[in-house]
C-alpha cells in the first residue's frame, strides 16, 4: 500500500494539525486539540456542531465557518468521535443560543452523540437533527436502514445559513427535520476503499463490474452489477433516487459528489447525465454543486444528491458561505 503518510497511527492528528496550518483565516483547533472550531464565534447564535470518523475530508472539517459549522468533532478513520470530543465541543461553542447536533445516522454517530447530550444536557439547551439521505440499501437485511451522506452538506449548509440569520433552537430543529424526506442520495463505485491500518481493501471488483448503493465508510451496496457507461449509471442512481424521495415541488437541488478518487472530469460528466434525466423529468434544476466534498477515502465512485428546496431554502443556500470548502458571497 501507497500512501503519502507517516504512519497509519499518526494520519489523522497529522492531516488535522495541517488542515488548520491551512485554514487559520477560518478554524483553530478547540481545547486540547479535541474538535476543531470557528475562529471567529458569535455570540448569541445557536452553535450547528457535527462530525464523525475521519476519511471523509472535506467533509465535516472543511465546512466549519461562517454560514456552515461552528464546530466539527473527527473520530479515527471511520470511527465516531467520542462523547468527551463532543462534549468539548458544546462547552466551547454554546455562545448563549444552545447547540443543534447534526448526526449521520451510523451506529456509533447517534450513539456517541446521544451520550454527549445527557452529559451536557443540564447545563446546555441542545437539539439533534439525524441526516439520513441514503437510499436504503443495507445487504444484509441488519436494520442499518438509511445512512448521511453527501446530502448532510445540504443541511448543514442550510442549518448554518439559517443560524447565521439568527433562527432559534427549535425553528432550527423544525427546519432540519423537515429537510429528511426531501433529500436523497445513492452511490456507486469503482473500486472498494483502502484503509490505512489495515492495507485491505473494504471490497474487490472484477474488472467488469461496479457496486452500486455503496455507503462511504467503504460498505458494499445492495447490488453487484456488470460495469456500464456513464450515461446508464446514472440513468439508474436518478431513476431510484426520483422514485424514493418525497417530491414536494419542481424546483431542486443537484449534487453530484466525488467519492475521494474519481477526477473532476468525470463527476461533470455525470453531472450533465443526471441533469438531462432530471429535466426529461420535468424538474427544474435552480441550483448545482459539483466537486469532491463527501469522500470515503480513495474510493472511485461518485454519488448523485437530489433535494426539493423551497425558495426560502435556496435563499439560505444562496446567502453568504465562508468555510475551506464552500465559500460565496463574501
């Protein structure tokens, strides 16, 4: 295995400690290096705190700032953060207004997370918003059900706008739990994940083959298919994802999300196949997004995001973004 690192044990607080070097007009890291956090707080607005395992870069740290995430906990490769980061992370981001988690629903997130609210929750007003965007594509049948994935960046976008407009605790909850039904995600890959302390692979393809419903913690999806272009792919990610969401309007969001080894060139190519599917489908396309921001390591594979936003969300899409990954309108 090939990797540009020191040691497998080292990765993560290595790529942290680089991520802020980078990033200082932004982040700095929270007490005793635990989460990482805005630089510039504002007191009296509600604090949108998330995370989960690293591996996913740039997602959760690199949407930490104005507009976004006001804190983001990261966990060893694949791995929840712990109830203490969490914890951290509340202390020092509560300015007054309480905090809203923002939880992909895995196991070990909602768990871990769950546990940092009854820690915190005397001294804290504190709400938990559970992203669950995957189209259900558990294998096995273990009751995993629906996963977060690249959809948790349109939430947290759109939780961090409203914040930043001065929404209080519960218009935010409201707003975070509405969002569920309208938003969903399905992916595909190329190729399984390396993961650094173990040099395996999550899983292995022939080369004429392709797994489709993968989740980015380098799980299998529901189904082994045979390898196809680009325009039957897609075809089939929209087609599924047009039929499991709650459509509420005409007007959407799409996301075509890298999934950590796939070139731009591609992700834009399967951007202008899932927008001419959608349009055949009589959407209206308002708003893009394109790029590598929900990644599962080096996986090769893409995922295709719909979400039905009313004007006053595009709104808050639209308003002023200033974090590592996304930034506009400042």
């Amino acid at each position: 295995m090939k990797k540009f690192i020191n040691t497998a044990e080292t990765m993560v607080a290595e790529s942290l400690e680089g991520f802020v070097r980078a990033h200082e007009e932004f982040v700095v890291f929270g007490v005793d290096r635990k989460f990482i956090r805005r630089r510039h707080m504002v007191p009296g607005k509600v604090a949108i705190i998330s995370g989960g395992g690293a591996g996913h870069e740039p997602m959760h740290i690199g949407f930490v700032g104005r507009g976004m995430l006001d804190a983001a906990c990261v966990g060893h490769i694949f791995t929840s953060p712990t109830p203490s980061q969490i914890v951290s992370a509340i202390e020092e981001a509560d300015t007054g207004a309480g905090c809203l988690l923002v939880v992909k629903n895995y196991d070990g997130d909602v768990m871990n997370f769950e546990m940092a609210v009854e820690m915190s929750s005397s001294r804290h007003k504190i709400e938990t918003v559970i992203i669950s965007d995957d189209i259900e594509t558990a294998r096995t049948g273990d009751g995993r059900g629906r996963r977060g994935v690249a959809g948790t960046l349109i939430i947290e976008r759109l939780l961090g706008a409203a914040a930043e407009r001065g929404m209080t605790l519960s218009e935010l909850k409201g707003l975070g739990d509405g969002l569920a039904p309208r938003i969903r995600s399905m992916g595909v890959a190329l190729t399984g994940v390396t993961v650094p302390h173990t040099q395996r692979t999550t899983f292995a393809l022939g080369p004429s083959e392709m797994e489709v419903g993968v989740g980015i913690h380098g799980e299998p999806g529901h189904s082994r298919e045979p390898f196809s272009n680009a325009d039957n792919i897609v075809r089939h990610l929209s087609n599924t994802i047009l039929n499991d969401i709650a459509r509420t309007a005409d007007k959407a969001l799409l996301f075509v999300n890298g999934l950590g080894g796939t070139p731009p060139a591609e992700l834009y190519l399967a951007y202008n196949a899932a927008h001419r599917f959608m349009v055949d489908h009589g959407l209206r396309i308002e708003r893009s997004l394109v790029g590598t921001y929900a990644t599962s390591l080096d996986m090769q594979g893409l995922s295709v995001t719909l979400a039905f936003l009313s004007d006053e969300e595009f709104a808050l899409w639209d308003s002023p973004v200033a974090t590592a990954a996304l930034r506009w309108g400042c």
